[in-house]
C-alpha cells in the first residue's frame, strides 16, 4: 500500500476465521518485534516497533502496542485494550488507550508538524462511544494558507443547482461521511 513505505522488522501472525462474515469468529496472535515504516500521508518514520495482539472468542486485545517517532528513544506512543466483534456489521465495542510522549505525530511542512504528550482514553461502541483524557502539543508548527479572494459559500442541496452529485462524488469533491466509530463519539474532559 502505498500509506506504509519502508516496511521493516520481524512479523509473525497466527490467524483463524471462521463463519460469515456478520458472525465470524477471530483468533490467533500478531506480534512485531522491532518493527519501523515510514507514513507518507503523516509525514514521520516510526521505529522500535513492539506489539503483542491476541484475538480469542471474536474479541483483539491489545496486549502491547508501542512505537517511537521523533530524534529521541523516548518520543513514544503506547497503545493497549481491546475491540469486541470487530468483523461485526452492526456492533463493535472497544476500551482503547493511549499515551503519548513527545511524540511526533505529524511532518507535513504544508500542514503541520507537531509533537504531542498525553493520555486518551476511547470507550464504547460504534454507535456512543466516549473520548476523555489529555493532550498536549509540547511543540510544533502550524502552516496557515494565505488569504483568498474566492468567494466560499455552502451548497445544502447540490441537485438544486443541477449538479450530478454521483459524478461529483466519483470525483471526489463530495465531503464523505464520517466512519461510523466518530459518528457516535462524545468528546467529554478532553483537555487539548
């Protein structure tokens, strides 16, 4: 794929899947041990790449998930919990965390390039989940685009200016809905 470039370390995985796909049941392992790529679309390199996940009875726990990005070993971004159902058509639950230090989640110079700290916690199903925790920008940029001349206004309606919004949406011009995980999500005492 084209997001992952310069894949690298050790990879082992143990799969099985059984049943349809609205009632398929997950197990096995998945471990990297000192694993790194580089993220096009963000712009950094990950590194020392770790993580341990186990699929019993069609839920993924996340045992440990830890990755660097950024100059310094301690640039870190550490992951756990678990997905309940996550083939599931209707319903997937999850209890998701993540710490962050100084950790380089953004080097687009035309956007951003940022370094965050923090501790989030994401809880819930995909239908009402909640957000809650911390995070800080400990240092970074932000690249504003100049000033335009054009005019912006919202078109609530495109058929109503005779616009073919199949042929619009195959261009992608269209916004596209949000994934159903940030459709139910609630961001509660989250501290930016």
């Amino acid at each position: 794929t084209p997001a992952v470039r310069n894949a690298s370390g050790i990879f082992s995985a143990n799969i099985d899947l059984a049943g349809p796909r609205r009632s398929a049941e997950l197990g096995g392992t998945l471990t990297v041990t000192g694993g790194g790529a580089t993220l096009p679309g963000m712009g950094i390199t990950l590194r020392d790449v770790h993580a341990n996940i186990l699929a019993r009875n069609d839920t993924v726990f996340v045992d440990s998930l830890s990755m660097v990005s950024g100059p310094e070993l301690n640039n870190v971004l550490v992951a756990g919990g678990w997905v309940a159902h996550p083939l599931n058509e209707t319903v997937v639950g999850f209890d998701v965390s993540l710490r962050a230090r100084e950790f380089h989640a953004v080097g687009l110079r035309e956007l951003a390039d940022l370094y965050i700290s923090g501790d989030l916690a994401w809880r819930g199903t995909d239908d009402a989940s909640r957000a809650t925790g911390t995070v800080t920008v400990q240092r970074g940029s932000i690249a504003l685009p100049e000033g335009s001349d054009k005019e912006l206004f919202s078109i609530e309606n495109p058929t109503e200016l005779g616009l073919d919004t199949l042929a619009f949406g195959r261009l992608g011009l269209l916004p596209r809905p949000a994934s159903r995980f940030l459709g139910g999500l609630s961001v509660q005492d989250v501290r930016v």
